[in-house]
C-alpha cells in the first residue's frame, strides 16, 4: 500500500507542477509543444515504417514474379517503379504533415 502512495504522490507531482510553477502571463502551459512534437516523430516513424513494410512487400512480389518468369521483368518493373514511388510519396506526405504541426505551436 504504500507504493500505491507513492505512485499517486508522483503522478500528482508530474500533473500538477507544471501549471502551478508556469510563469505569469505565458499563455500556455509549455508541454503542448512536447506533444505535437511527440506526435510529429510517432507519425513521421509509422508512416515510414508502413512504406518500408510495403515497399519490401512489392518488391518481394516482384522478385518472385520474375524469378518464376524471368521473361516479364520488362512488364514488371515499371508498374513496381511507380508503386514503390507512390508508396515512398505516402511517406513524403507525413513528413509534410508532422513539419505542420511543428509550426503550429
């Protein structure tokens, strides 16, 4: 029961200090701009880890394909080019988007 107490003591400490020592008249907190930024890097990195997992697919898909068939490769690289280009502009866009929020506070 005690580390309970603990716990709780804490975690009052975490939430509480911050608006109770801020300085008169700064207009917000301070640990908004921490969040957008967290939430800026969270988004930056599932974006790009959704394209890499994606672009390893399509290639993966396209290296089995010509392996099989070795006489579509012709056929197949294009349409994987621009696959792998759209997928990589998904990506692009996050790191658009996460440069936005930084802006915004």
């Amino acid at each position: 029961m005690k580390w309970i107490r603990s716990v709780l003591v804490a975690l009052a400490l975490v939430f509480f200090a911050s608006p109770a020592l801020a300085a008169e008249g700064a207009g917000t907190w301070g640990w908004e701009k921490g969040l957008v930024g967290l939430a800026a890097g969270l988004g930056i990195g599932i974006a790009a880890f959704g394209a890499a997992l994606g672009q390893g697919r399509a290639t993966a898909a396209a290296m089995e394909s010509i392996g099989r068939n070795p006489n579509s490769a012709d056929r197949v690289f294009t349409p994987l080019i621009v696959g792998l280009a759209l997928m990589e502009a998904l990506a692009l866009y996050a790191l658009v988007i996460a440069f936005f929020l930084q802006g915004k506070i």
